[in-house]
C-alpha cells in the first residue's frame, strides 16, 4: 500500500537473540487472505471527520491564518503539533476543548518560514481510533531563502541516514550556496553533496556511516546573496549522532524480511509486499519518519478508491510516493504467504497495534536513518530522489552532482 501519514514515536533497544517468529503468530487473529488493501467506506469517513486547518500540503500559509484542529462528533483523544522553522525544531503548545471537539494553539499567529506537521488522534462514539497527518509551510518573503533541514538536530539516527536540504525556492547560485553548507563527521569520513534538481541539496558518505560517528551540518547561508536582492538568513549548526547498523533485507519473492543488527541477523519476518499490478520498489530505502498510527488513503497515490485505512498501525515511510513498511491486521494470513500490497511492505499486526506483533517488534526495533533493502520484486529500483533514495547511485555518479568540481 502506499498512502499519506499519523503520529512519531522513537525506537527501543533489541533482543539480543536471534527471533524466529512461530509464537507470535500463534497469538495473533487468523483470517483469510484478502486480495486489496482495503476496507469499508465507513471507515474512511472516521478518518474524514478529523478536520485540520490549513490543509494538508499548503504552502505560503500566511503566518497570520488561524491553526485549528476539530472533529464534528466523539472526541481528540491526542494531538501533536510540531515546528521546524530557521534549522530548529519545536513543539507548540497548545489544548483540547473540555468537550474533546477542539485543539487550538496556546499563542494565536504561525512563525513565518517554517514547516509544520499536526498528527491527530480521535475516538468516536464506538471507541474506534482514526488519525489524520498534516503538513504545511508558512509563507517565506521573496528576498529570502530558507533550507529545511533532514534529520532533526540532536536525533539519534540509523546508519542509513542522508542529510537533506529542501529549499523554499530554486537556487540559482548552486555553487555559492554549496560553498556554505559544510557537513562533517566525526571520526572523520568524505562526505559529499549532490543536487536533484534546484531546490534539493543531499550529502552522504560513499558508505553507510559508522555507528556512533557524530555528524554536524553548518548553515551560513547568511552572507549568500543567490540571486539580486534575494538572501539567506540561516546561520546555523545542526547535529547528530549515528546509533547502532541495521540494516532490514525484503526478499519480496520469498515473503520474507531478514533483520540484521551490526551485521548479525537478529529476526527473520513473514511480510507481504506488493499485489502483481502494483509491485514493491526494488533498492534501498531509508526510514524517513516513524508513526503509530496513520490514514492511508489510495486517492492520495493513484489508486483510486481502492482502499481508505484510518488507523495503520507501526508505519514507516520509505519513499515521498508513498511506500511504507507498516503493520496490517486486515489480512493476517498474507505475509509470509503472498504479496497482496499496494506496493508497501506489511507485517502481521493487530487493530490498534500489538508490541507482540511482528509489526510492533520491528516498529520498537527501528529508527528514523535506518535501510530497507527490497529485491526479486518485479518493479523497478526506486529513483534516488525518491525519499532518501541516493544509496541508489553509485560513487562515482553521486560525487558528479556536486556544484563544486
């Protein structure tokens, strides 16, 4: 399946034992094998009654427009609003109405430039949970350009992890705007930057990082005029800190995830990936966000109205298109027997969520950098700008996309 978003949570510490996976799914529900990814319409029309304003994807928000989060019946059970505004990273303050139907932010106007994400929860009147996540960035004055920076400054991150900066504007001056961007490692490894496109600037090393190498990116975008009158007013430092390897193998033919940790294979998981019309990406993927609970909705991907799930449980994206490792209790016999996906990869969970689950494992187990490896899908290897797809490219390619010879 492939979709749009729910609600962050870090991960835990591993087993040290090498898991087969027979007792949990002796716990799990039983039922049989569907062939879509989809349920009821009801279902969808929970997810609906979530109403988040601005709208999920608005850019050029002005600061003054009113932020606001409401559902027409039942009640907010949580909700998570989170600022990334000048490389800094925050989150806003703010309560749920005494009859549950409101969440309004504690200070009135939105903080110009910034990029901001809402994740709400809400019970209906049957106590059935439904998430929807928002993403909307405020508008940014013409004579300013303003790099929203991936990962979050002090994150612990996976091995996989490629810095990212998404600019607010095309960059004319690549190479000016090169020169002022520095990001280096400690211990100490050649880190590289290649553009897609011009308002995408990504680094790497030539190979995964080395756990516990700490990464600092400085901004000093405040001297680069990129084009007549247009400025940078970043001066910033962002940081962190590789954890522990993992690295996760999908062998889509088999129906079947190897998990391994530092290079030892710490569980072998039944999954299902994608259906014969819509296969599973082959390549390397790189978790980009983790969330408990998310909507996935096919209109939103292409797909029409074959599905509208409101409550995925242990989701992690993979790709700006929409593919995810995630958890499906909707057909709990597919994963490990056949591939019925939208082109996501689905673990054997349970509504709501179990930590017991394959999912929930795997979920506890990750962090945001950490690789999904696909292969033996009959699909194309996915782009490396789709997501943080530059593992993808060779060395020698990657390097060759630098402004700065």
């Amino acid at each position: 399946m492939r979709h749009v978003h729910g609600r962050a949570r870090r991960a835990g510490a591993a087993s040290a034992a090498v898991l087969t996976w027979a007792a949990l799914l002796a716990g799990c529900t039983s039922g049989g094998v569907s062939g879509t990814d989809g349920v009821s319409g009801a279902a969808g029309a929970r997810a609906e009654a979530i109403r988040i304003s601005p709208d999920d994807g608005s850019k050029g928000v002005r600061p003054g427009a009113r932020l606001l989060v409401r559902v027409e019946s039942g009640r907010l059970e949580s909700v998570r609003v989170v600022k990334f505004q000048d490389a800094r990273v925050s989150e806003v303050a703010g309560r749920i109405s005494d009859d549950g139907l409101r969440w309004e932010p504690a200070a009135g106007r939105l903080a110009p430039a910034a990029r901001y994400t809402v994740d709400a929860v809400a019970l209906d009147g049957h106590g059935r949970r439904s998430a929807r996540h928002v993403t909307f960035t405020t508008d940014v004055p013409d004579e300013r350009l303003v790099a929203h920076v991936t990962p979050e400054n002090r994150s612990t991150v996976g091995t996989g992890m490629i810095v990212s900066l998404a600019f607010n504007r095309d960059v004319t001056d690549r190479a000016a705007v090169e020169r002022a961007v520095r990001v280096t490692a400690r211990p100490a490894v050649e880190v590289r930057p290649h553009w897609f496109g011009r308002s995408r600037l990504d680094f790497r090393p030539e190979r995964y990082w080395k756990p516990g190498t700490e990464v600092t990116v400085s901004l000093r975008l405040r001297d680069v005029e990129d084009a007549p009158g247009v400025h940078g007013p970043q001066d910033r430092t962002v940081s962190f800190t590789v954890g522990r390897g993992q690295v996760s193998r999908v062998d889509a033919a088999r129906h079947i995830m190897q998990v391994r940790r530092d290079g030892r294979l710490l569980a072998t998981v039944p999954v299902t990936a994608g259906a014969p019309k819509s296969r599973t990406y082959n390549g390397k993927m790189v978790v980009m966000e983790m969330l408990e609970v998310t909507r996935m909705n096919s209109r939103t991907v292409g797909f029409g109205g074959d599905y509208d799930i409101p409550d995925v449980p242990h989701a992690m994206r993979l790709t700006d298109s929409g593919t995810f490792v995630h958890g499906n209790y909707w057909a709990p016999d597919a994963p490990g027997r056949v591939n019925i996906s939208h082109g996501c990869v689905g673990l054997r969970d349970v509504k709501g969520g179990g930590s017991d689950t394959p999912a929930g494992w795997f979920f506890d187990r990750s962090l945001v950098g950490d690789v999904i490896e696909v292969v033996h899908s009959d699909d194309r290897k996915v782009a490396p700008d789709n997501g943080l797809g530059g593992w993808n490219m060779g060395w020698k390619q990657w390097k060759a996309g630098g402004a700065l010879r």
